[in-house]
C-alpha cells in the first residue's frame, strides 16, 4: 500500500518482462479504475496489451507490452487512445485523484483545477483535450464525483 492510503500491488508481467516490476491499483477508485481480478492479454491492431482494469460504464485500461504507456479503449473499432506515459505516473495519477476527493469540503471547481494542475505535474502529456484524464477533471468540475 502507498503512503497515500491507494492499494497496490508489485507484479512482473511475464507478457511484458522488459518492463520490470510494476505497481497496479488492486482497488476500485470510483469509476475510473476497477481493476480486473486477473489480467488478459490482448492483440489490438498487432501490439499486445495487458488489460488491467475497467474504466466508466464500458471502458478497458491497457498496459502496452512493449512501451510501458497505458492506454483505454471503449470498443474493438474505436482504437486506443493514451493514457499516461507509463505504469507508474498512472498510478500515482489515480492516488492523486483519489486523495483530492478523500473528505472533500471544497467547491468542485476548485477540485478539477487541483487535480488538472496535479496531473499536468505528474505527466505532463496525459492531460491533453479529450483525454481520460481531461474528462476526468471534467467530471470533478461537473460533480460526478461528490
């Protein structure tokens, strides 16, 4: 478990061995992360994936095999779309989200700008317009979340 209260759990993949040991989530953050309860290992237009979790109502997260970038897909025909530069920066993405909301008194608004500006300093590229995690800070702003 981290410091910041997210369980975790420290896997090697035998799909991804280049990648070394990684952290996953191993609990439910509202509906942006539940995680599966084993991985599945997936060809999509000719990389493989770990599927690792869900996300929303009919989302999958992704760990690229070979890369170390997480990704989500909603359908087979909608493709990838990124996520965070790699295991470890989504990770600690999802425990920043998860300790904003921990006891929230504060405005939503004021929430979604904490989270944007926490996600822009963990990695940079994973808040971009139309990205998990802008639609994420979206729905904070909008109270999905309270």
């Amino acid at each position: 478990m981290s410091e910041k209260g997210l369980k975790t759990v420290e896997i090697a993949l035998d799909a991804a061995p280049s990648l070394g040991v990684l952290r996953f989530p191993v609990e439910s953050v509202y509906e942006v992360c539940k995680p599966e309860e084993s991985f599945r290992v997936e060809q999509i237009d000719g990389r493989t994936y770990i599927r690792f979790a869900t996300t929303g109502a009919f989302g999958s997260l992704l760990l690229d095999a070979d890369s170390g970038m997480v990704f989500e897909i909603h359908d087979e025909d909608s493709g990838v779309n990124f996520v965070n530069e790699t295991m470890g920066k989504f990770t600690r993405c999802l425990e920043f989200f998860s300790s904003l909301l921990v006891g929230q008194a504060e405005d939503d608004d004021e929430l979604a700008d904490e989270l944007e500006a926490g996600i822009r300093e963990i990695d940079p590229r994973a808040y971009e317009e139309n990205s998990f995690w802008y639609e994420v800070r979206w729905g904070v702003a909008l109270g999905d979340f309270s």
